[in-house]
C-alpha cells in the first residue's frame, strides 16, 4: 500500500486487508458530499485537504443511524409549511429541528426558522446533484424518538429526556431504513457514486456513566438499567454490516460501493487502536491517526494509477508536514535549491495538467516563494510554465495589499500564527476595524487586541474574515458559522 494522504499514517506488520482497485477517482475534481458519524467528518477533512471539493456540514450531515439520515433525506423536499412538524419547542423559547442540529436564533419566530430550514434543505440538494461521490457512514441502529410525534431525533441535545425514547432497531428496520435512504439519494441524482462504510467508532446509548473519569467509571455500569453498552454497539455493528451486504449482493441500487472502514480498524488495527488514546472513553478512535490510516486506505482503494502516483510524489515532497516544508527548503544551498525547483516545477505543472492539483501544488509553490522566491519566479518563467503563474504572488505580500484596501469593514482575524505578527508590521492591519481574533485554545491579548478561543456556539458576523489558520476556517465554515461577506486567505 501506498502512502497518499498528508499526515501522519501509522504503520503496522500484522494484518493486511487487500482491497481492490476500483478506479473510480481519476483526479481531484471530484466532489465529496459525507453523512453520518463523526468519522464521516474525519474523511471530509482528510480529502480536503488534499484539494477535493468536500463537504459535511456537522449540523445537516451528521448523523448516527440509516433511519436518522433517511428521515433527513425525506424532509429535504419539504415546503416551509411541511417543515414546522420536523420542529420542537424548547423551554427558552427557540426552536430545534428534528431532522438536523440546527436550533433558531434567539427571538426567530418558527416560520423564519422553518423558512431557514428550507433555504439549507435547497442548498444541501443542489450540493448533492453536483456530487460525484456520497459518502454515508452509518454508526449504530439506535436512535432517539420523539413520544409525541414518532419523529427521529437527529440530536437529542437541549431535550428533556422524557420527551423521547431510545429504540434499537431490528435488523430488518435498518435494512427498509437503508435501502429508503439510497433510494432517495438516486432520485436527486441518479448517476453519483454511493461509498457506505461502518464507523469504527463505539456508542454508549444505554450506559449510566461519567465519560469524563475515566475507563474505571465507564465500565461500572448500572447493570439493572442497560445491558453492557459494548455488547450493544457491536450488536449494531453486526445488524449495519447484514444490511449493507444484503444492499449490494441484491443490486438494487446502482454504482454503490462498501468500504471496510469498521474492520480495518478493528483488525488491521487490532494491536494499535486501544479507543483510549485522546478521550479516554473506550469509544473514540485516536486522531488524527487512525482516520488517516483508514484515509490512506480509502484512496489506495477509490483512486486510479495515475492520481495515486501524483498523490505519492506531493506526499513524498512535502515530507508529510506541510507546515515545515519552507523551513527545509531554506536549509539548502542556492546551488541545491536551484536544481531542486528545476526538477520539481515541470512535474508539478504536468500534474496539474493531469489530475487538477492545485491545492497541492500550492502547498509546494508557497513553500518554494518563501525560501527561494527568486529561482521559483526565474523558472515558472524560463521553462514558460504558465499554469504555475498564479503561485508566484506572495501570499503574504497579496494579504497586505487586500488588508490595505480595506476601508471601515469590521475584520475578524482567524489564528495567531507569525504571520500575524508579520502583517501587523507590513500592512495597515492595525489601524483597520478588528473586532477579535480567534484562537485554538488561547484566551490572551496580540498587538491590544482580544484573542478569544473559538468554541462550538462561535459565529463570525464580522464582514471579513482574515485566515491565518485554515483549520480555523474549515471547523467554522463545516459548522455552518461563517457569515462573514469577504474572505481574505
């Protein structure tokens, strides 16, 4: 197997699933549209980061179970009207639909909530006919349901839990539930490709304990409420697993695919993944490196010879870490450098020809402009390469000058890297209208400015938004949070 992805990938000498080669993706083009679990997310990103157009929205997309996301798809279609009974009332006066995680704004009257909903419902459609690819990771088959209306919650946050119950649906429940979804995928766009897989990721529904403690509260179960929570998601596993083999042995749907998302994690993995390694609940997947792993997999599987290829050398470039590519570059000698960037830059350009790599090529071409921006210039020039023109702006010279022409927009900084503090110093940044800068996890002061960590309730208002730190934006912008007007990356 080869190693694609961007990251860290641990490595193993046990087990090796082989997979085929189905040659379904021929270059980064493709466009990614993911539901289900958390693990879904995790795919989402990691493709992203390599250039493809992905998306999962963690308040539309994310789902746990087949009869969840079936109950979203139905409601996609639905008028305004329709939609008021995917809602509930809540004890603050909001509203919480049922269908998604979305809740209304403080003072919005049901009918701007619903009229909310069927605006997000129009965009999730049209983003599902362009797809060339629906990833759905199914993560367990119980799910919550509302006593009043027999409505499935897609989130049971912010509910009392007496106004619903926990049901664990049979095998055959799951399969309908299933085949619903697929079937209603295919009537709003008959000719994406469909990848299910099973989340490796184990869930608790009926546990009475502390996650926060630690492993020795969880597995002191309340054995007169539930059955051991363990025994309960495997269980699950088992009924997802019968239901997708049965979907693709039957044919019933066309261009779907499985990916063993579950069993490579839980056996080619066996001697690495203990669930314990970042939230110590026996439930969550150590990342980023389990996902990566599984990532890996997923393009060694899904991509034909020549993106792997491309996906190999920019991995193999970059030496995994991007954020320190400019720094070993600088290390070389100019004699070195200059024969480095000419043999790298005709292949690049040739990439990008074949496969549309500009998000990797870009990696490459601002690493190479912020050590040597001389010899990246003289060669994209000499050698006429005209599809790596674009890469030859410094970025951080470019930020300065849309900084500058900024008037009194009010500006909201994401991350405080170097770069900040070098922008401070080169543009006018200081003197336009910041509101904030937000933050990983730090709560300080840069420049006189406040530096607040972003949390899950963060929304940017402001009308420009300065990207420092991508990951920043793509937590923001998959949270359904980024309502800024302008985006200066």
């Amino acid at each position: 197997m080869q190693n694609l992805l961007l990251g860290n990938i641990p490595s193993h000498e046990r087990l090796n699933l082989a997979l085929p080669h189905y040659n379904l993706i021929d270059n980064l083009d493709k466009r990614f549209v993911t539901f289900g679990s958390c693990f879904a997310s995790s795919v989402s990103r990691g493709l992203w980061r390599l250039g493809f157009d992905t998306y999962f929205s963690e308040e539309e997309s994310f789902h746990y179970s087949a009869n969840s996301i079936r109950q979203y798809f139905e409601q996609l279609s639905a008028s305004e009207k329709d939609l008021e009974r995917f809602t509930v009332p809540l004890e603050d006066g909001k509203f919480k639909s049922v269908a998604t995680r979305y809740i209304s704004e403080p003072g919005q009257s049901l009918v701007e909530f619903c009229s909310f909903l069927r605006q997000s419902n129009q965009e999730m459609k049209q983003r599902i006919l362009k797809a060339d690819f629906i990833v759905l990771t199914l993560g367990n088959a119980t799910y919550q349901k509302l006593k009043s209306s027999g409505l499935t919650l897609c989130h049971g946050g912010g509910l009392p839990t007496n106004l619903y119950e926990v049901i664990k649906s049979p095998y055959e429940e799951v399969l309908s539930d299933l085949t619903e979804c697929l079937h209603q995928l295919k009537s709003l766009n008959a000719s994406c490709q469909v990848i299910i897989t099973v989340s490796p990721q184990r869930y608790g529904w009926l546990m009475n304990a502390n996650l926060s403690t630690g492993i020795n509260e969880i597995l002191d179960l309340d054995k007169t409420a539930a059955t051991n929570w363990l025994l309960n998601s495997n269980i699950d596993k088992a009924k997802l697993r019968l239901a997708i083999d049965s979907m693709i042995e039957s044919s019933a749907v066309d261009n779907m695919y499985y990916f063993p998302s579950f069993e490579i994690v839980m056996d080619e993995l066996r001697d690495y993944e203990g669930f314990n390694h970042d939230v110590k609940d026996l439930m969550h997947v150590n990342m980023p490196n389990t996902p990566n792993f599984v990532i890996n997999k997923f393009l060694n599987s899904f991509c034909d010879e020549k993106l792997r290829e491309v996906l190999a050398y920019f991995r193999t470039t970059l030496d995994i870490l991007i954020d320190i590519y400019p720094s070993r570059l600088k290390k070389m000698s100019n004699e070195q450098a200059k024969a480095y960037i000419e043999e790298k830059l005709p292949k690049i350009s040739n990439y990008i020809d074949a496969v549309h790599c500009h998000k990797l090529a870009g990696y490459v071409l601002k690493g190479m402009m912020a050590a040597f921006p001389t010899y990246t210039k003289e060669t994209v020039n000499h050698l006429k390469l005209a599809n790596l023109e674009p890469f030859l702006i410094e970025p951080i010279k470019d930020k300065a000058l849309r900084i500058n022409a900024l008037q009194s927009e009010s500006i909201c900084v994401l991350g405080n890297t170097a770069e900040l503090d070098i922008l401070c110093k080169m543009s006018e940044l200081l003197s336009k209208n910041i509101t904030r800068i937000l933050t990983k996890d730090q709560n300080e002061t840069f420049w006189g400015l406040p530096a607040i960590a972003i949390d899950n309730e963060t929304t940017i208002e402001e009308d420009v938004v300065l990207v420092l730190d991508e990951s920043l934006l793509r937590r923001l912008e998959q949270q359904g949070r980024l309502r800024a007007k302008v985006i200066i990356e």
